[in-house]
C-alpha cells in the first residue's frame, strides 16, 4: 500500500458526477465495469440470440457482464455458489438461468448440468474461473464460439489446472480463445463508447450494481480474503 499518489500535470484524472453514488465509480464506472464491458461488448461482441455464459456471476465483473449481455439480448446463464446468490442475479440482474457449481464440483456432473441449461449449446463465453467449468464449457461451444478470458480464480491459490482438451478442439468449430487486460482498453476508441452506453443504462436505471462495504483499515485482509470464499455479493469495496 502506499501512503500517497503522485499526480502531474493533472493526468490521468476522470472529473466526476457527484449526483452519482460514489460506490458506482469503483463498482460500474471502475476497473470491474469496464472489464465487463470490454470482454461482452469489445471482445465477445455479444449479440441477440447468443446464449452466453459468465461464471463469479454474482461478482463485481460477473454481474455487470451477465447484465450487459442481457440488455444486448443474448440468453444469458450465470455459474455461482449458493442458493440465494443465484436467485439474487435472476431477480436483480435479469439472469436466465444460474448454476451453482458447489452442487456439480467435477468435470462430469457439471457438463451434465451444463448442458441441461444450455440446449442449444453456448456461443459466447467471459471466463472468470477457468478449471472445470472451462474444460465443461468448451465442450459445449458452438461453431464460430469464443471465449473471453477474464480471469482464472479456481487456481490462483493451488496447482495449476491442466485442461481436459487440446487445442485442437477449436479447429473445426473456429473457436477464438482471447485473453485480455483492462488497462488495455483505457486508450482504445470504444473506451469511450464504454463510459457513454454505461452511465445511459445507470441513468434509465438498467444496469444497477452491488457492494459489499467492508469498514476501517484493519478490515483490508477479511475483504480480500471474500473474494475466494465468495463470502460476498457484488463489489467489495472498504471504506476508511
Ligand atoms: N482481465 C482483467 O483485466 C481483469 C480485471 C479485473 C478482474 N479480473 C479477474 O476477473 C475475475 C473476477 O474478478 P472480480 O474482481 O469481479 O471478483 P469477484 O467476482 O467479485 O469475486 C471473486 C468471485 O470468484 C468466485 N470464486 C472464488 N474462488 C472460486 C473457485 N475456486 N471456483 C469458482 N469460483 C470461485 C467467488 O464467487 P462464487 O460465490 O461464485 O463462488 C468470488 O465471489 C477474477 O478472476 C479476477 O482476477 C480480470
């Protein structure tokens, strides 16, 4: 942690809204929203009728991506932990339908869910996780289908996971795999569009966020630690 932030020149500054709920700029108008943003619409170029699924869906990039496919027509499906969370991103977010991956904890009794959700196969893909319910997904992906690779969390604290497939599995279905990081989309063109379509869907109330606010400095280890116990909805964000 640092103690201060140099500033010159006044770069790098966003002027903002103060008739904004300040949370929405760390949450929806910070780093998670604009990497929802840039893997649905830059990358995956969700579109109606594209059956997409996103995992963390009950998370800072996960629901902001669930939503935004949603708002651009797409069947959307959600992979989260617990009962209530699932039914929390239906109500608030719009989701079609959620998978509690705790229920189906391998390859084999998740694909079967899976495909239980997802009929029709999957044509788009905003990887939060990765380990099995990649593996299970890829499978599942349609002709021309791609997958955003956002993130891989189930490995971040153990063993690197080793696929189930070759990547010879994307030959005959052209599948495009693309990994991507947020800072690149700051200085591309649609960026901008970005800001623009965001703060319209908060304004007309379509795209809402939630924050899960821990209190006081000593908190900054239990609000990190959330993230992998998924002990948290939404944003985590600590408040000093
Ligand atoms: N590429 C980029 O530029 C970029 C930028 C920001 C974030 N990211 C990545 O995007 C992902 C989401 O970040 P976020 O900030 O929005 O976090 P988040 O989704 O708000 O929180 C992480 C969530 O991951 C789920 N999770 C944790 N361990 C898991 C496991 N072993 N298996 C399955 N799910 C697990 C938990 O939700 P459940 O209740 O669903 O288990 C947890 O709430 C992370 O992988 C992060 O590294 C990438």
């Amino acid at each position: 942690l640092s103690e201060y932030h140099l500033v010159e020149g006044g770069k790098n500054l966003t002027k903002i809204d103060p008739s904004v709920p300040l949370p929405l700029y760390l949450s929806v108008f910070g780093l998670t929203g604009s990497t929802a943003y840039y893997g649905t619409v830059e990358i995956l170029e969700v579109k109606k009728g594209d059956v997409f699924v996103v995992n963390a869906a009950s998370g800072a990039c996960g629901t902001v991506a669930g939503r935004i496919a949603k708002l651009r027509g797409a069947f959307v499906v959600g992979i989260t932990s617990e009962g209530s969370k699932g039914e929390h991103i239906k109500k608030k977010y719009g989701f079609d339908e959620v998978i509690n991956y705790k229920d189906y904890p391998n390859f084999e009794e998740f694909s079967k869910i899976l495909k239980e959700k997802c009929p029709n196969g999957i044509d788009k893909y905003f990887d939060n996780v990765g380990g099995y319910q990649t593996d299970a997904v890829l499978k599942l992906l349609n002709k021309n289908g791609r997958i955003a690779v956002c993130g891989q969390i189930s490995y971040y604290n153990s063993e690197p996971h080793f696929p189930k497939f070759t990547l010879a599995e994307t030959i005959y279905k052209a599948i495009r795999i693309e990994g991507f990081v947020v800072s690149d989309f700051y200085s591309k063109p649609g960026y901008l569009n970005c800001l623009k379509e965001m703060s319209e869907w908060v304004k007309s109330g379509q795209l809402l966020s939630d924050d899960t606010i821990f209190k006081g400095f000593e908190e900054i280890p239990n609000a990190f630690l959330s993230l992998f116990s998924g002990n948290k909805l939404g944003k985590v964000i600590i408040q000093l």
